[in-house]
C-alpha cells in the first residue's frame, strides 16, 4: 500500500493510532491488543467531544460532569476487571501494603503483610480517588478552556477568540491523550503481578 502524498486526513489517523498502539504495547505490555480498542475509543469520544466545544454554542460533552464521570467509571471497572480476571483473589495483595516476609506452606508462597490492617483503608479510597481524578481532570480543563473562549468571543468576535481556539485546540488534544494514557497505565498496572 502506497501511502498517500503530502498530509491528508488518513495519514494524520494512521500517525494517532500508530502512536497510541505504541504508547499501549509499551504500557500495557504483551496484552496491550486485547485492550486497544477500549483506550482508542476512550481517546476518539473524548477528543471529539473536546473539539465540539470548541465550537461557538454547540458546548462539547466533556464540559459534563455527567460524561466526565462516565468515562472515568468505565475506565476504573474496566481495568479493575481485567485485574481480578488475571489474579483472581490475589489482585487484593496490591491494597495490603509491603510484604516483610515470606512463608512457605503447603507448596505457596505466602507474603505477610502485617501492615494491612493500616494500608487497606488507605490504599482502597487512594483507589477509589482516581474516579475524582479522572472525571475533575478532564472536566475542569474542558470548562475553563470553553469558558474562556466563550468570554473573548463575546467580549472581541474577532482576533483574540483565534488565538485562544487554538490553544483550545491543543489542549483538547492533549486531554484526550492524557485520560488514554491513564486508562493505559491503569490497565498495565492492573496486568502486572500484585508484589
């Protein structure tokens, strides 16, 4: 296949979706194409979403808690799932906190942890947080750069607004990649052995 002259619309997608699959086998390991779709559909709505809002009263979906949240849920019991699907129990030895020791019994290993009884709280809201973090995030960028521009398009329809699109612009960008990319590393994180 001939790829096509100069930048067209194809070859910028090819050059996304070469980036973001390196980006995932580099994250998420051997089993990064078991999981690409999800975090290349995650990376599309969210950019598209961010995009819309860059058009004058159309408001793009991400300036929604409702849609922020969303996707920080499907993200936070997707990656949660493809943990306890891989370790089975043993996913919850990375909420225990530090293993001291290890003992030997019945053909197992056995890690004490005698710190979990302080580490599980701890670890399971720390958990839960990323919820926040991933819905606020996306959020509270999304808003303010909609704010903004909206602000300068009513205060200077022309001039200004362009130069605050276009950093819109970027930054719609770089927050679709940014939530990706953490869904990419939860999900690696969630693969790899609880220590």
């Amino acid at each position: 296949i001939v790829p096509d002259e100069g930048v067209t619309l194809r070859n910028a997608l090819e050059f996304v979706v070469e980036s973001l699959s390196g980006l995932a086998r580099d994250t998420m390991g051997d089993e990064w194409r078991r999981y690409f779709p999800l975090v290349g559909t995650i990376f599309a709505f969210v950019l598209v979403s961010n995009l819309l809002g860059l058009v004058p009263g159309v408001g793009g979906a991400s300036s929604d808690v409702n849609m922020t949240t969303a996707w920080a849920i499907i993200s936070f019991l997707t990656y949660n799932a493809i943990g306890i699907r891989k370790h089975g129990f043993w996913y919850i030895n990375q909420f225990l906190g530090p293993s001291f020791f290890e003992l030997h019994l019945f053909g197992r290993h056995i890690h004490v942890r005698a710190l979990a009884w302080f580490f599980l709280p701890l670890e399971l809201i720390l958990h839960l947080a990323r919820i926040l973090t991933l819905s606020i995030r996306l959020l509270a960028n999304m808003f303010a750069d909609h704010t903004v521009v909206s602000v300068w398009i009513s205060l200077l329809p022309i001039g200004i607004p362009a130069l605050f699109m276009g950093l819109g612009l970027l930054l719609a960008v770089l927050q679709a990649f940014v939530f990706s990319l953490l869904t990419m590393i939860y999900i690696g994180q969630a693969l790899e052995d609880p220590h």
